[in-house]
C-alpha cells in the first residue's frame, strides 16, 4: 500500500489530490478480508501479518472512501488490540502475538497524531478521537499503573512506537511520566519509582528522536530529580561553598547511613534509564544545566555531595563524550581531573561512581584539550592523585598477610586500570606532550608485568628500589599485564597509538626472553604479558 500515490503526498506537502482515489476500488474489499481473516483465528504468523497489513492500509487510505461499516472494522480492530496490550499477563498468552499487537497499536496512536498526514486514522474525526481521547490514555494509565514490570511493558512498548511516530505524543507522555516520577520520588513513593524509570528508558531507547527531545526539553530536568533523590539543600550548599573544607558533613547516625545508601541506588538505577537520550549531542542549556550543578558538588564537601556526584556522574561522562563544550566549560574541566582522579581511586567510593570518574577523566583528556595546550591534562591528576596512591598500595602490600592480601590486591588492579584508562585516554588524544605520557604509562605497566617493579616513575613519588616480596611480585605482574591489556583494548583514536604501544611491549619482552637468568616470576611476567597481547 505505499503506493506511487502516497510518495507523490508527501513530496507535496499534502498540497497534491487524485479523484478517484486509487485505493478506492481496493480498500474496503481488503479491509473485508482482513476482518474475516482476523476473525478466523489463524496461526500466529498469520495474525501477526494481517496486524501488519491493517496498519499499512489505514496509513495510506484518506478520509472518505470507506463506509461505516468499514470503519466499524478498524474500530473494532483499534478496541481489540487495546484490550490485548492491557490485560494482564498469564501462562496462556502467546508473547509474539501481544508484543506485534503493541507495535501496531503504537503505530496507528502515531499515524494519528502526525503532521501533515492525511491517513484516515488523523483526518476521520470518529477514529482520532478514539484514538487520542480513549485508547491513548487507557494505553497509558495500563503502562503507568500495572500492578507488575511485566504487565506495563506491552503498554510501555506501544507509547514508544507511537512516540517514534509522533513528536507530539511524545512530548506528552515523556512529560507527565518525567512528571510522575518526580513526584514520587519527592513524597519518598520508591515502591513505583523504578518501574516509572524504566518505562522512559523503554520509550527513550524505541521512541526515535522525537522521544530524545521531548526528554530534553520536558518540563522536569533529570538534576531536579538529582537533587531530589541526594537531599539537596540550597542553604547548606551556600554554607560548604562560603566554609569550603573547615565545614564538611558527616553522618550523624547510622539512619543517615542508610538513606545515602538508598539514594544512592534509587539514583544510579533511575539515571541508567536515561542514557539512552545522553548518546547524541544535547540542547545548549541542558549542557550548561549539568555542568553547572557538577561545578557545584566537586570536589564533594559532604557524604551527601558525594551521593548527588555520583548519582550525575554517568550522565556528566556521556556529556563529554558526545557534546563539544563552550570555551568557558573547557577551562573549567582542567581543575575537576584531580578530584575526579580521587574519586575514582578511593576504596571507599561506590564502585559505579569509580567507573562514571573514570569514564569523565577519559573523555575529558582525549576530546575536550586545546591543540595549543602544550601539557596534557593527565599530567596534575598523576602526579598529586594516581601514582602516589599505586605507590602507597604497594606499601600497603608489602605489610599485610598473605591470608588477608586479596582485598589489597583488589585494590591496587583498580588502580593500575585506572592508570590504564589515562594513559589509553593520552595516547588517543596524539599530541606530543600526551604521546609522551602514554609512553611512559605504557612502560611503566610492561616493566610492572615482566620483573614486579618499575624504574618509570609518572609523579614526584619515589619508585621503591628493594626488591618486592614474592606474592606482591606474583600480583603486581598479573594486575600490571590486566591494565595493560586494558589499555591497548580501548578502540578509539588513531590504529596507529596502539601499534607504537604494542612495539613497546614486544620489544621489552625481547630483552627479557634474551636473558640468561630465568625464574618463575620471569616467566610468568612474560606469560601474562604475552596472553594479553594475544
């Protein structure tokens, strides 16, 4: 049914008119056969099919060339797919056939809400209204109010088709969900929370662009909910700023323990159902929206900063990836990689935050550094942050039990892939002075991986010249040869970073199968190097 004839509407803006219509002879005859086909109970292929084809007739079929006793059929066929998506989930139910039913239903709310279409389904006044003012929110109240993630789906799956559709049902629903999901959070309603969450990430990742805008420019920011979710308090917020470090907040009970802790997974889990909107270049002021309110909480004076930081921080790091930044953000970024560096090293920091720090510190190195910047960004946060603190890990194997290491261990692989990460960041970015630094990361690793020590040393801390203990060398070389496999794994930039990296490694290696004296460490230095090469 996408016919010469529709091609040619839509090139004119709708401003072209055939009489006859040439569907006129054929859609009510097809439309017969649908009905008696659909009616018929058919196999599942066949439903689904005739699902299909029913949304391609009404699509391209204009106001009136078909009876009432036709559109009594689409009626029929609009209230039936309704009641399909909303009920309520059982054993019985063929999946394939509710999923395509919500398609399809998601499809004709859209057509029906499209500009500039002359479908029936917008410009018959009995069926829009069915549509808009009874199956559009029936469908939404099933996706907003099922008692189980499992009975909203279907419902949550047909708003996003019809948000693909249409930039004005989407601007709808992702407004009142956005909505919704800030109310509840602010009476502290969490039962509901992540349902609602998931539901925007659904229509966000299905919804098309038309989705994505209407999320950037709905009503509720995502920092408001931020703010709500991390107890932010403008009063309190002045006060650390005018104190800075002389007044830092710290629980006062194990209570406010516990609510960070909530916080903090309610806000990670609600913030991962809106990256998908985070994947493209953003509007200007939701840019400056987030950045700002980051420039506000880091470094973090209080545990709850740390809370609203970490809850932003995945959302910040997708920012930089994607987004070019105005001169004034850029010259802010150089003084955030030392706090960023400490958050991502920290034991105690949640281990996604680590990650979202991580990612921050990449993107900022590799995309968001001035050619003319004759040192590389990496550079502060290596030497006041990253290497002393491998240096102190060291240390602190050095002293513990071979029954109480692994933790300590943990910690220092953390650490060595969060070098990795800088030096991989450096090394994509191909200026001379983060050429130089990814270098000497890169050796320091290599070095790391095949003796248990290194002469590099990437800050002012001295680099320990005894030789380490036996199981400190057995974890130094395999976490060493772990983060430098991680390094060289990083897919961006130019190929050619990673052939000058991988010459370092193979050439060390070289040296080292060249010697006469062989032991186990050896060995297994070059080993683990090797396999991660590989």
């Amino acid at each position: 049914y996408f016919s010469s004839y529709q091609v040619a509407i839509e090139r004119s803006g709708g401003k072209l008119c055939l009489n006859p219509h040439p569907l006129q002879p054929y859609s009510a005859a097809v439309l017969d056969i649908l009905a008696d086909l659909f009616a018929s109970k058919m196999q599942q292929p066949s439903i689904i099919a005739i699902y299909q084809a029913v949304v391609s007739l009404t699509m391209v079929t204009p106001k009136g060339i078909l009876e009432d006793k036709d559109y009594q059929i689409i009626t029929k066929f609009l209230e039936d797919s309704c009641s399909l998506v909303i009920k309520p989930k059982c054993d019985k139910d063929n999946d394939g056939l509710r999923q395509k039913a919500a398609q399809s239903l998601g499809a004709m709310i859209g057509i029906a809400n499209q500009v500039g279409s002359s479908s029936l389904l917008k410009t018959e006044e009995r069926i829009c209204d069915l549509i808009n003012n009874n199956i559009l929110s029936v469908v939404m109240k099933s996706a907003i109010e099922a008692s189980t993630t499992s009975d909203a789906e279907l419902g949550i799956v047909s708003i996003a088709y019809a948000c693909d559709g249409s930039e004005k049902v989407a601007k709808k629903v992702v407004n009142e969900l956005m909505g919704i999901l800030f109310e509840k959070l602010k009476s502290g309603e969490h039962q509901d929370v992540l349902r609602i969450a998931k539901a925007v990430g659904i229509i966000l990742k299905e919804g098309g662009n038309s989705a994505k805008i209407s999320f950037h420019s709905a009503e509720v920011d995502p920092v408001d909910i931020i703010k709500i979710v991390g107890h932010w308090d403008d009063n309190l917020i002045q006060g650390l700023m005018k104190a800075g470090m002389s007044l830092l907040q710290l629980p006062q009970s194990e209570q406010e323990l516990e609510e960070q802790t909530t916080a903090t997974y309610y806000g990670h889990k609600v913030m991962s159902h809106f990256l998908h909107a985070y994947d493209d270049p953003l509007p200007d002021v939701r840019i400056q929206t987030l950045f700002d309110f980051v420039c506000h909480v880091l470094p973090p004076l209080s545990d709850w900063q740390t809370v609203q930081l970490g809850i932003c921080l995945p959302l910040f790091a997708r920012i930089l990836q994607h987004n070019n930044l105005s001169e004034n953000m850029t010259t802010k970024l150089n003084g955030m990689m030392e706090p960023l560096a400490d958050l991502a090293i920290k034991e105690q920091t949640n281990t996604k935050t680590r990650g979202a720090a991580a990612s921050s510190m990449f993107w900022i190195i590799y995309r968001h550094q001035s050619e003319t910047n004759e040192d590389c960004m990496s550079n502060t946060a290596l030497q006041e942050s990253i290497f002393p603190e491998i240096m102190n890990r060291f240390d602190r194997l050095n002293e513990v039990q071979a029954e109480t290491s692994k933790e300590k261990v943990e910690d220092l692989k953390n650490s060595l892939n969060l070098l990795a990460v800088v030096g991989s960041a450096a090394a994509c970015r191909g200026h001379p002075s983060s050429t130089k630094m990814s270098n000497d990361i890169a050796t320091f690793l290599i070095e790391l991986a095949l003796q248990g020590k290194s002469t590099i040393s990437l800050s002012h801390s001295k680099v320990p010249s005894t030789e380490p203990a036996s199981i400190i060398k057995k974890a130094s070389q395999l976490a060493a040869a772990s983060a430098y496999s991680t390094m060289i794994s990083c897919e961006y930039g130019s190929p050619f970073w990673r052939q000058r990296i991988l010459h370092l490694a193979l050439k060390a290696m070289q040296a080292a199968m060249a010697e006469s004296y062989v032991d186990y460490f050896n060995c297994l230095g070059k080993l683990s190097l090797a396999t991660h090469i590989a």
